[in-house]
C-alpha cells in the first residue's frame, strides 16, 4: 500500500465517420449534428464545476472538419433538410422517411421524458415493415409531422441546455402543437451549440484542465493500411482479401494530415494519439514516432500478447496489477494501456445502475487497486472509451453519474485525475521487447478483415487504388486531390465496422452506399466509367434484386414497340424500378418497370418509361450493360421513332464494336432481342446485367440502382422443368 495517489487518466474518444456524400455534399447521417448538441460541448462543460479534475479527450479530425463544416459553410445533412423543409409541403416520400427515422434515438431515455414524442411512437408502432408506412402516413395529421420535426431534434439537445436556456425551456414546457417558428428558434439554438464545442475544449485546453490528442484523420486501421498481411500475426488462419494491401505511404498519410488539420484548429501539434481503434503495430509505432508523437493508447491484451503474460484470471481480477498500471514505451513511443474491465463498465453496464451506486462502485474499485499496490513508485489507471455514444443509455444524459464520479474524485486524496502527458513526466515508460499487432477488440483485427465482406470492401479498395496510382502516373498534371482524398475516406475504419456479422445499424445500407460512393468519386475525378461491381452492395443481403414475378416459361415477344398483346410477356420476369433503388437512388426514376425473359436461343427485354420517351431528355441514350460471363454493353440511340443500337465488347478496357442490334424497337415501350450467342452465353452461365440511361456521357438513370439483373440461361428443357 502506498499513501501516494493513484493516478487515473480518462481518455474520452470523440468520433463520428465521415458522412458527406461526395457527389452531392449534403451528409446522409445527422450523427455529427446531433452528438454535437447532446454530448460534445457538455462532456468539457461539465468539467468546469470541477475544477480539479484533468482529462484528456482524442478528437478524430474528420469529425473537427464536418463540425467546422456545419458552422462555417452552412453544411446541410439529409435529416436537417427534412426537419426544415415546412410541415405543409411533406411529400410522401418525406414523411415515409420521417417515420422510419426520426425515431432514431433511445427510447426509454430519450424519448419517454417527451409525453408527445413517445405517443407519435407509439401511433407509428414499435415496430414496423418499410413496407407499412404508405399506410401509417395517411394516420398523420401535419401538426403530428411538426410536432416530430421539432421532438426529434429537441430530444438529441443535451438536458444542460434545455435545463437553462430560456427558449429551450418553453419549448419543452409547450410539449405539442408547436409553429414553424418554433422550429426555427430550435435549429439556431442547435447550431449555437455546435459553434461553441472547438472554442471551449481551446478554452479548457489552454488553462491544463485538459489535454487534447488526435487519431489518423479519417480514422483508418493503420495496421492494415501498412500491410493487410499484419492481420495474420493475432490471427494465422484468418483469410485475407484477394489481394494484398500494402501502403505505407498511406499510414504516414493519414496521421500527418491529422497533425496538420489539428495544428490548423488548435495552434500546435498534439503529443498524443489514440490510433483508430486502439490498433497497433511495430511498423505503425515508428511512423507515429517519425511524425513527432510522443504517445499513443491502446488495449491491455495487446500488452499481455506482447510481453507474453496474462494480466487476468479466467473470472477477470487482475492478476498482476504493477505490470498492467504503469506506461511502457517502444520505439520511443510512450504506451498507455486501457483497464479493459473498468473502461466497460462505464460504457456498458453503469447506465443500468442508479448514478451514485455506479459512482461509488468505480471509486471503490479504483482504491481497491490503489491498496493493492506496492508504494515505492506511482501508478497509473487508464480508462479509455468513446466519449459520446454510451450516454444516450443513462439516465439524464450521464450527468448524475459524472457529478457524483467527479465530486468523490475531487475529496478523495488517494486518487488524483491526470492528463496523460501530465503524468508521462513522471514515468514515460518501461521499454517493450516487442510489441503485438492487435486493437482493443480482442487483441486482433477481425472486425475489419477476414469475413467475406470485409474482404470483399478491401478488394474494392485495392482495386480503385490501383487504378488511381496507374492513372496519375500516366496523367502527372491531371489534378487529382479530390480522388485522392475519396481514397483516405474510404479507408476509413467505420465501413468495415458494419460489414461481417459482428454489428447491426439501422443505417447499414448507408454505411455500405457512402463506402462505394467514395470509389465511384475515384473514378469520377478521373473521368473513367464506374466499374459496375461498386454499384454492387457489398452487404450479402442487398446484392441480388429480386423480381416481382420470376420467369417461369419460355417467351417469344413481338419486337414492336408496343404491348401487341398482354400474354407476350406474361412468362417472363418484370422489376419495379422504383422499389429497387434504396437510398442512394434519389430521383425521380426515368423508367417505371424493367421486364425480361428468354427462349432457349435469345434474351428479351422490355423497358417501360415513367412518361413517354418523347418526354426523355434530349440526346437520352439507352445502354444494356452485361456484367457477367463476359463484358458486353448494347448502345441504344433513339431518333424520333427510329433506334439505333450497337452490340459492344469490352477488350483491352476498351468498348470494341462487334455489330447492329436489328431486333429493336421503340414506341410506346422498347423492346430489344439479343442473341445469347451474341454475348457468348452458354447454358447455364449466370448473366448480370442492368439498363442505364445518360446524357451527354454522364449516366441518369441506373436499373437497377443498386445490384445487377441475375439471369440463368436455360436448358433445352426449361419449361419441362418448370411444370414440375
């Protein structure tokens, strides 16, 4: 026992993914907003009632740039829009949408202490079919959908500050029934509350109450962006992606940007990182030492896999607390290691208790430990998690919890709160012989890579990587920042959290589009076409497009341009356009429905225009694009009545043209026949294939959106099969 001070550092993560969409700019997920008004400001705020307690808080420079993008550029996200846009003028599809997610919030916490809010949840249904909206939005009056604008947004605003702000407080005193002006007053208070988070950590930062540390800037796996092949050293048996990468260059990348963006912000360079998920490496913790970092975070099972002891027992005490409480350091880095169990506790178990027990509880652990241990030299505790998404599962938003955390470490003399830089003057560390290549999950990377979607997201990266590194090579005066920086967002850690089956999100299939989206701007900046595979979702799920019917016989369609007659097609497979999209698809479709089927020699299709082709766009140009066996696209080029179309191949990453396309024509509908002779098809070749529209080389409209059409070519006895 000693009758120094334990010292503990609290490392409080802030991160969000970056969110904008790259073509459009408008962010696809409100969470930056929103955790902005609900817990950045107030996780430093409070911490002014206590003036002796010293914290360190990791800001992700991606989330300082969408926060100063809110604040300086008038930044709008997809949610914002909708809650602006006035009551009245809701389209159907914008209050589909307001029903599915403006419920997005935690129901007992957040919602509940509304009467009004949790009564329009209930009126919705706890549960629901995206599918059952069409029919729950006629059950809803437009004051119901002001009402919801308003609430939503309200709920997602810290209880601090509906506490003392006056118009905050009518708001929610009003509880219904509430204007357009009511909205507005609620919005600017909202972006009020963003413009004052950066100023005040400056503010807290300045007087040493606090410290400030960054993670890489777009909050990539460092590990595996130096060489997917690191995976292997927690995991030997883990299957790795088709192809390696293997990028240094991009480690090295992502933390100096990170440096400089902070430097930008704050006025210096921060001593600190905590590395994107706690992951490290030997390799990483060079390049972070070669960039001026003085010390990073990370898990203590990667401390227990380097040194080679356990630090616990099979019920988890600590059987080793010198060697677990105290920094180490390699290559002249200094290392911190996170209480795995006590960092838990705090983000997964104290929000089920009552604040002070919870309280009491980590104050009774924590000098427990300091009895526990020897007192000829100081110790450190580092308990290290998120800083934002842990609290919408408290009470009051965490605050009992932290008031009665923080008054007791104030009066208690044996435990002294740190920074930890403030306590790397003390002790910077025992050397490590070695250091293991893991993160805070299990010591290893298998959230980001070895599932077949995981690796399937790597491949895509890899792909358009290289494609970007041969094409600047070829163009070296060809501007390509914008590219470059779709890649640094797409290595990015939050992608591959969602992809595999560790996680589930509401928002997944965001996640998965802004993912792709990025690669496709890869391409975009150079001016190439989009590999159709990033049009494929990589979530297993959402890959294959169903029809609304299948084909269940052969058919042999009239090649007219018109419906000649309604049994033609009647065999065949036909997909609603319009339901096959998903949330990257926006506009309004140009085509309604796309129907398709087969003879045993020849491919038929049918495209059905929302409004008559003689409404299209002028110089619209039709494309049917074959994906699979081969690469093969059908140019389809309306004059007036006449169509031109003209069967290409894919050679050498060039279209080669092979010949006219004479089964064609278009009237009413368009209707083609290909040979699958033509496309070398054989029996029983899957085709993928999908039909795009474009103007002036640039695409329109996509069908499907998302995914391809999947067809089998049949047997000669196909339609026997089917009668049985």
């Amino acid at each position: 026992m000693t009758d120094s001070p334990l010292h503990i550092a609290f490392l409080w993560h802030m991160h969000q993914p970056y969110y904008k969409d790259p073509f459009t700019g408008i962010y696809r997920l409100p969470w930056v907003r929103l955790h902005g008004t609900k817990d950045y400001l107030d996780m430093v705020e409070i911490l002014e009632g206590f003036p002796e307690i010293k914290q360190t808080f990791n800001l992700v420079p991606s989330l300082l740039q969408q926060l100063n993008d809110y604040i300086g550029n008038n930044a709008r996200d997809i949610y914002l829009d909708l809650t602006m846009k006035e009551a009245s003028e809701l389209t159907d599809k914008d209050k589909m949408f307001i029903l599915e997610n403006f419920f997005l919030a935690n129901w007992d916490n957040m919602i509940r202490p509304f009467p009004r809010y949790y009564e329009l949840l209930v009126k919705r249904g706890m549960s629901f079919v995206k599918g059952e909206l069409t029919r729950a939005i006629k059950y809803f009056s437009g004051n119901d959908f002001l009402d919801l604008q308003v609430l939503f947004n309200l709920s997602w605003i810290d209880p601090m500050f509906r506490e003392k702000d006056p118009l905050l407080i009518e708001l929610v005193k009003k509880e219904k029934d509430y204007t357009e002006e009511d909205k507005k007053i609620l919005i600017d208070r909202q972006f009020d509350i963003l413009g004052r988070i950066i100023p005040k950590y400056r503010e807290l930062n300045e007087k040493g109450q606090i410290e400030l540390s960054a993670s890489p800037f777009y909050h990539p796996i460092l590990p595996l962006l130096w060489d997917t092949e690191s995976a292997k050293i927690a995991m030997p048996h883990v299957r790795l992606p088709r192809k390696r990468f293997s990028h240094p260059e991009d480690t090295v990348r992502q933390i100096r940007d990170a440096l400089d963006y902070f430097e930008k912000t704050f006025g210096y360079r921060p001593a600190g990182m905590w590395p994107s998920e706690g992951s490290v490496s030997e390799d990483v913790l060079r390049a972070v030492n070669a960039e001026g970092i003085k010390w990073v975070a990370t898990d203590e099972e990667v401390l227990a896999r380097s040194t080679g002891r356990g630090l616990r027992d099979s019920s988890g005490n600590i059987t080793d607390m010198p060697a677990l409480y105290k920094p180490y350091s390699f290559a002249d880095v200094s290392i911190i290691f996170r209480d795995h169990k006590l960092s838990d506790l705090i983000g997964f178990a104290y929000s089920g208790w009552s604040p002070k027990n919870a309280a009491d509880d980590l104050i009774n652990k924590l000098l427990h430990i300091h009895s526990s241990l020897p007192g000829n030299k100081p110790h450190l505790v580092s308990i290290i998690l998120d800083g934002e998404n842990a609290w919408e599962h408290y009470k009051n938003d965490g605050h009992d919890f932290f008031k009665y955390l923080y008054e007791r470490l104030s009066n208690e003399k044996r435990l002294k709160t740190t920074t930890v830089s403030d306590y790397l003057k003390i002790d910077s560390g025992e050397k490590l012989g070695k250091l293991h290549a893991g993160s805070w999950i299990n010591a290893n990377y298998s959230i980001w890579i070895g599932h077949e979607e995981d690796n399937l997201a790597w491949d895509y990266l890899t792909d358009t990587r290289d494609d970007l590194a041969m094409f600047e090579k070829l163009n070296p005066a060809r501007p390509l920042d914008e590219a470059w920086k779709a890649i640094h967002v797409a290595e990015g850690s939050d992608w591959n959290w969602w992809y595999g089956d560790e996680h589930q999100t509401e928002t997944q299939e965001e996640f998965d589009e802004l993912f792709r989206l990025n690669l496709m701007k890869v391409y975009k900046a150079m001016g190439k076409e989009i590999p159709p595979n990033l049009f494929v979702p990589v979530l297993r799920e959402d890959r294959s497009i169903s029809p609304e019917i299948t084909i269940r016989g052969f058919i042999n369609p009239k090649i007219d341009g018109i419906v000649t007659s309604y049994y033609e097609w009647y065999q065949g497979a036909y997909l609603a356009v319009g339901k096959s999209g998903g949330s990257m698809h926006k506009a309004e479709s140009l085509i309604s429905h796309i129907y398709y089927g087969f003879n045993q020699h020849t491919l038929f299709l049918r495209v059905d225009p929302k409004k008559s082709f003689d409404d299209f766009p002028p110089e619209t140009v039709f494309s049917v694009n074959f994906i699979r066996p081969f690469p093969f696209r059908i140019n389809i080029a309306p004059k007036g009545r006449f169509v031109n179309a003209e069967l290409f191949e894919k050679r050498d990453d060039s279209w080669e043209k092979i010949k006219d396309i004479t089964e064609i024509a278009l009237q009413d509908i368009l209707e083609i026949a290909v040979s699958f002779k033509d496309i070398n098809a054989k029996e029983k070749d899957e085709l993928n294939l999908f039909v795009s529209a474009a103007k002036e080389n640039e695409e329109i409209e996509r069908c499907p959106w998302r995914g391809n059409i999947n067809i089998t070519v049949p047997t000669p006895d196909f339609e026997a099969i089917m009668w049985y």
